[in-house]
C-alpha cells in the first residue's frame, strides 16, 4: 500500500464533527440525538431566497466570474452600508465558498509558512486546522470563563509580538464565546496592528447576532484599510449553511490581489449558491429581527437551564449563537463520546462539541463543552433534559472549580 502523506495524517480533526460516526451509531440503534455540537440553524432560510433557486431558469449551470456575480458584489456595497461601513467598491469584495475558504485564502495570500498570528483562545476550532494548512502558528492569549473569555488587553497581545509576527486574529461577534467586542476594544486593537504593521483579520460571520449592543465593524476604523481583512458568509444570518457563499472583504489592492489568484485557482464560486444569496439580499429587515429575537430566547433559555445544574460554570453570551459551559467532567472528549456511546434519557441523548478543539494550548478545555442553541426552545428543553441527568450519570465526574480572576470583570 502507497505510504499516505504526514500533511495528511497529521491534519486536524474537527472537535465539531469527529464524532459524528458515533451519533450515526446510537441513531442506528433507534435513539434521538439532540444536535448542539454544530451551528447548523433549524430556522428557514427566507423563503424569497429559496424561491430564487427554485425559479432559476438556467439551462446550464455555469462557472461564475472567480471573484463571484458582479451583481451580488455590487450589491452588497449597500448591504455593509447598512453597518455604517463607507466607501466600499464592489471591488474589494470577493465570493468566497463560504467564509471557510475566505479565512484559507486569507492566511495563503499574507502570511508565510513560520509566520505568526496572535488569537485570543478559545477560537473557531477550524482556525486550527486553516493555521496547520497554511503552516501558520496560533499565537494564543488564553482567556477564561470566569471572566467571561473577556478580550485580552492590548498590553497582553503586545506582549505576544515576535518579529515573526504578522496579523492579529479575532471573531467579533465570537464563536465559541459568544463575546461582543466594542468600538474602543477594537480600535485599541486597531493601534496595534498599525503601529507593528501587522494584518488584522476579523472574522465577521456573526456580525447580525449581537443581542445587547449595535455591533461594530472593524470596516468602519479609518487609517486601518491597508491592514484589514474581514471574513463574512451568509451561512448563520439567512441559516444558509449549505449555500456555501461567503466573502472576504479588504481595501488593500495587494491583498485583493493575491486572494484572486487564489479564487482563479478554484475557478469559481457555486452559481446557485450565488443565485441564493443575491436574492438574501431581498430580503426585509423583518426576517433578521424576528431571528434575533428568537436566538434571544433560545440563549436565555439555555443559560437558565445551565446555570442552575449542579457544578456547571458559564456567562450568559451576548452574541452568535453559542455558549460554552465549564461542567464537572474528567475530560471533554471522552464525555461528549460518552454521550453518544453509553448515555440516553427517554431513549434520547445530546451531543455537544468538545472544547478543547477551541483552544491551541494542549490541555486547555478540558473541563469545557460547547452547545450550539440552534434548535427550538421545546427542543433545547429536552437536550438540557438529557444533559442534566448525564453530568450526574457520567461516571468520570470531576468537580470544576472556579479559577479566581484579577482585576475588573470586563464582560459582567
Ligand atoms: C466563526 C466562524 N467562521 C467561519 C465559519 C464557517 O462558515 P462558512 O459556513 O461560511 O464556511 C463558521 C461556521 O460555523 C464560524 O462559526
């Protein structure tokens, strides 16, 4: 048999998916399994959208200009408008397949094998698996539960400075923490990132779902435009996962430049998936208000459920669409298999993602699971249900303990 390649051997694993062979085998044997590992919404997507696919009336499926349909670019020139962000060209914006591909091409068109990129953790766990791709190293500046994963302080990231590094790296709002980040946070940032002249990346896929304060987009910091790549799809805010349309949006040429290249190499973005968002675009205001709403519930909801189990430590999120709880396990992985494998209530179980995907720092997590409030209320409910009596089944009980934290509680 042909030796299989160390890139391959070695790439990652996805904390969100891996265990998904498990779920498919406890549903094999006729239990329910309640979805909260992955941000994969039950929430329609808007039905002008999906009425624009299914009147398409294309006799052949085409490749679309690799920068995506010039329409859907011009477009969403208004779109970010709407975010207060000024003097975009539909030039500065390229389809991506979905914001996965935006945040690769990111890292492929700035940063060099051996570069380094400062992150607060825990992140995206996929983050992981773009730096392993694209030989990049996770610079992480660890933040904790108890002071609800706050935004290091800028003296932190400065410290993280090397002169191999190359951009700062943030999600706002944040997945898997739920944190918001202000204008003032983010312009501090911004001095940063002038000053070492680093790349400042911002992944932005939630910017919608942000429940207690208008959300501010690091597009909108002026003298930052040659520094400045932001992430965006329309997979969470029109539950259009499987569109696969994403953009990355930046207003330096150079940048533009190099991630076209990328974009020519892959040839295109999906035409219908285009066909999709476009018609997002549609769509009135009232459908993204009535989803906030919705995720308002579902978050306050599972934040009661949670904080009242025993042991269980977590912050009530201020946006995306996730919550991350500190619960009295030996260790995530084996319990979230656990879950799967030996676990069920009223012929049901849960499955949640394993954070220690989330953080870079071997060891970090452990204690730490991610639920995505992606199901209805009745339906989150039933999981917490599930979960509630597993934490006091769960033969690898570990108490957790409240880790003291210094200084003012940034995020209470
Ligand atoms: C923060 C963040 N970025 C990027 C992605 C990937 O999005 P897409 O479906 O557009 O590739 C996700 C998906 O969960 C996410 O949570």
């Amino acid at each position: 048999m042909p030796i299989i390649s160390r890139r391959g051997k070695d790439a990652y694993t996805s904390p969100i998916r891996h265990l998904g062979p498990y779920a498919d085998a406890a549903k094999a044997t006729g239990k329910h399994v309640y979805h909260l590992n992955i941000g994969n919404p039950d929430i329609n997507t808007p039905e002008l959208a999906l009425a624009a696919v299914r009147n398409a009336a294309e006799k052949i499926v085409p490749y679309s200009p690799s920068k995506g349909f010039t329409s859907y670019r011009k477009k969403l020139v208004s779109y970010y408008e709407r975010f207060g962000i000024e003097g975009l060209s539909y030039e500065d914006i390229i389809i991506t397949n979905g914001a996965s591909e935006g945040i690769l091409f990111s890292m492929f068109s700035c940063l060099d094998a051996g570069d380094e990129v400062i992150i607060p953790e825990p992140f995206y766990a996929i983050y992981n698996a773009f730096s392993y791709v694209s030989g990049v190293k996770l610079v992480t500046i660890t933040s904790s539960i108890e002071n609800g994963y706050a935004l290091p302080t800028a003296q932190e990231f400065i410290n993280c400075i090397t002169p191999r590094t190359k951009a700062i790296f943030i999600c706002n709002p944040n997945n898997p923490t739920g944190c918001v980040y202000t204008r003032e946070e983010l312009e501090e940032l911004g001095d940063i990132v002038k000053k070492h002249d680093l790349f400042f990346f911002v992944d932005e896929v939630y910017r919608e779902f942000s429940y207690e304060d208008d959300f501010y987009s690091v597009l909108n910091i002026k003298g930052l435009e040659d520094h400045v790549v932001v992430i965006d799809s329309i997979s969470k805010r029109f539950s259009a996962c499987g569109a696969r349309v994403g953009a990355l949006v930046s207003k330096n040429p150079q940048i533009l430049e190099n991630v076209n290249k990328y974009a020519e190499f892959r040839l295109s973005p999906p035409h219908f998936g285009q066909v999709l968002a476009e018609a997002t675009l549609d769509v009135p205001e009232s459908y993204i208000n009535e989803v906030k709403i919705e995720y308002v519930k579902r978050r306050d909801l599972i934040y009661s459920r949670l904080s009242k189990m025993d042991d269980v430590i977590c912050k009530k999120p201020k946006g995306a669409f996730y919550i991350l709880a500190k619960v009295p396990i030996d260790d995530c992985v084996k319990f979230c298999k656990w879950l799967l494998t030996d676990f069920e209530y009223k012929r049901s179980t849960v499955m949640l993602a394993p954070a220690s995907g989330f953080y870079a720092t071997p060891g970090k997590g452990k204690q730490e699971v991610r639920l995505a409030y992606v199901l209805n209320s009745e339906t989150i409910e039933l999981a917490m249900d599930c979960l509630e009596v597993a934490l006091k089944e769960y033969p690898g009980r570990v108490p957790t303990q409240r880790i003291p934290t210094n200084g003012v509680l940034k995020h209470d």
